[in-house]
C-alpha cells in the first residue's frame, strides 16, 4: 500500500537525519577540544617558568584541524541527507497528488452544520476553549447544551483517572434506568473498583459495610461476581497476593474510562467516535483510489463526477463499515423514523412495525425468526446507525 512505502521511506530519512545529526556533532566537539587545548597553551604563556611559542600553536592547531577536515566531514554527511531528503519529496509527489480538487464533487455544504461539527468535535477532545472561539468567530449560536454534557463527561474521566470515582458513581446512580434499558452494568462495575480500593486502603468492616450499601441491589442478576467479591473480603490488605490479584489490575481502571465514555455518548444520542474524525480518516483512505480515478477518466476524457455511482470500489476498513439504510428481513422495509431498526437480547435485527406484530401490539413474547430465543417488545431497543 502507498501509505506503508511513504512510512517505510520517512524511518530511512529519520534514521540517517539522526546518524548526520550524531556525526555532525562529533566532529564539532572534535574541533571544539582541539581548539580549547589551544587556548590552554596559550593561557600557560604567562607563567615565565614554561615559555610557549603562539606561532607555533596556531601551527599545530591548523595541521590538526586540516587532519580533521570538519568541513569536508560536515558536507559529506549533510549531502547524503539532502540526497535522501530530494528523494523522499519525489516518492511524496508520486503516491500523494498534491491537487486533491479532482477528486471531490462540488457540493453546497451548509456551513452552519460544519462549523457546529467542527466545534462538538473539539468539545469531544476536551479542548472547550477552542470550540467557543470558533462558534464565536463563525458567529455562530453558543451548543451551551451539548458543551454542558460533554464538560461533565470529561470532568467524570479527570476524576476517575485520580481513582475518584464518586462523580462517576453519582451519574450512574442519576441514569439508572437508562442505563439499565442499554443493557449496561457500568454502575457495578464503578462499585466493584470502588469496593477494591476500599479493601485495598481501608478495612475489612470498612469494604463489607460498602458491599451491604452498593452491591446488595445487583446481587439477583450477578451473583457469581458478588460471591467472588466476598471472597476477596478474606484478603483484606493483601488483595495484591491473592488468587484475586487480576482485580487489583490497572487495566480495570483504563477500561472503565472507555466504557464510562462509550455509555455517555450513547445517551446523548452521539457516537463513540467523533463523526468529523471518522469522516476525515475515511477520506484520506479512499482519496488515492478517487485520485487514480480522475487522472484515468480524464484521460479518456471522460467526466466522472457526473456518474451516479463510481465505476471502481473505495476499499475502506471495516471500522469504516456502516449501514446507513437498514432493511427489515422480515417485512422488506425500509427503516424510518416511524419504523425503526430493533434490537432484539438475541443480537437480531428487525423493525418496529414486524416486532409489533409478531408480539401482538406488544401483548405478549414471541420467537425470533432467525434463532430459538423468546422475545419481549420491552427487551428490545432502537438501533441509530
């Protein structure tokens, strides 16, 4: 692949910048102690014991540096870098078309909606400061909402990165059934880690009054995680030591912080991963096959923006893979708004309309079409693709 050839190219040019680099600097300090011996004879000129001759240092001093050569040596090496470095900027402008106008279509974007992207982008990444100063220099209307949520979301994480984790535990506690109805177990989850930590820097009363508080409620549906919990109550102080060592592992930590950030964005009806990064990655990654396109259209003069559908595949990852439009395999309609995609417990697709009558207007379960399982109208959940 292009990409993988330009890499390759870029460590050979940083490996040879560096081994210039090094040996530039030998020869400077090679130069630099000579000419510091120099200077020491002549500072012993005074002492009236141990007459010097300067004529004959700045001799000496010229017939070593001409055995050096530090200028011949500093050009060599400077050469040979900017020979690679000429070559490299040929490999960029062979693989990488510097007019990439070819290879979009021009279309009336709404900046309005860009600059509101661009801005929730930069909420996202944490950077609130950046994303006002650009809604305000757009003249745009302040997202006081969706920056409001995402300044939680982000002061959640600071918290939970400093193994704080009663902010966290307060919005899991505030979108139970939310939560709850997204099939999410965050909220054990913080109280499980919050149980560690107790047991880890408190006492064994301390960590079984939390376990009596916190984890009782989730004791019907995850008895086995209590029941190992408890178990860990008889290794107070030395958890670390334990056959339940694998709790006490940072991983646990990192992990959370992805999900807590995973069940944020679901709720507020956002995606994982910021739409505007997705876009520009998967732009990047199909414009070569868009490049070569243009440049072989053109040759036979032909005008491919016109087509309705490009006469070659843009390869993408599969992280690029979406299903914009769903289909019901049961009724062969199209999702709507109306008539949204579900979800079923059993991880199969349909849409509302096919679970409706399936379950009789919701009065009672019903077999999925695809798989054994038994299924509820409440158990299942809308997909936003």
């Amino acid at each position: 692949m292009e990409l993988d050839i330009i890499k390759d190219a870029f460590d050979r040019i940083s490996k040879k910048q560096k081994l210039s680099s090094s040996k530039s600097q030998e020869v400077i300090d090679l130069v630099g102690l000579e000419v510091e011996q120099a200077l020491g004879k002549f500072q012993s000129a005074h002492d009236p014991t141990s007459p010097v001759d300067q004529k004959s240092v700045l001799t000496d001093l010229k017939l070593k540096l001409n055995a050096i050569g530090p200028l011949h040596q500093l050009e060599g090496s400077q050469k040979e870098l900017n020979l690679n470095l000429s070559k490299y900027q040929k490999l960029l402008e062979k693989f990488l078309n510097p007019d990439i106008s070819k290879a979009y279509r021009n279309v009336d974007f709404d900046f309005h909606i860009v600059n509101q992207i661009v801005a929730v982008h930069f909420y996202r990444q944490g950077l609130f400061d950046l994303g006002d100063s650009l809604l305000n220099e757009a003249g745009e209307p302040e997202a006081t909402a969706l920056k409001s949520q995402f300044l939680d979301l982000h002061q959640i994480i600071e918290a939970v990165r400093v193994r704080n984790l009663e902010p966290a535990l307060k919005w899991a506690c505030t979108n139970r059934e939310k939560l709850k109805q997204n099939s999410s177990n965050v909220e054990l989850k913080l109280h499980r880690l919050q149980f560690v930590e107790i047991l880890q820097k408190g006492t064994r009363t301390d960590a079984l009054n939390y376990a009596r508080a916190y984890l009782t409620p989730f004791a019907s549906l995850h008895m086995e995680e209590i029941q190992k919990l408890m178990a860990c109550l008889l290794w107070a102080g030395r958890l670390d030591r334990s056959p339940y060592h694998e709790m006490t592992s940072p991983t646990h930590w990192d992990n959370l912080t992805e999900e807590l950030t995973q069940e944020f964005c679901s709720l507020l009806g956002q995606s994982y991963v910021s739409p505007l990064s997705v876009a520009i990655a998967a732009g990047v990654e199909g414009l070569p096959t868009l490049l070569k396109l243009s440049n072989v259209m053109s040759a036979k003069k032909q005008e491919w923006l016109a087509m309705k559908q490009l006469p070659v595949p843009v390869e993408l990852g599969k992280e690029f893979q979406f299903h914009s439009i769903f289909v019901c395999p049961v009724s062969r309609d199209q999702g709507s708004e109306e008539n949204p995609p579900m979800l079923m417990p059993c991880l199969h697709v349909l849409c509302k309309q096919s679970i409706m009558k399936l379950s009789k207007s919701s009065t009672r379960t019903f077999k999925c079409p695809y798989c054994p399982a038994e299924v509820s109208f409440a158990q299942c959940r809308q997909l936003y693709f």
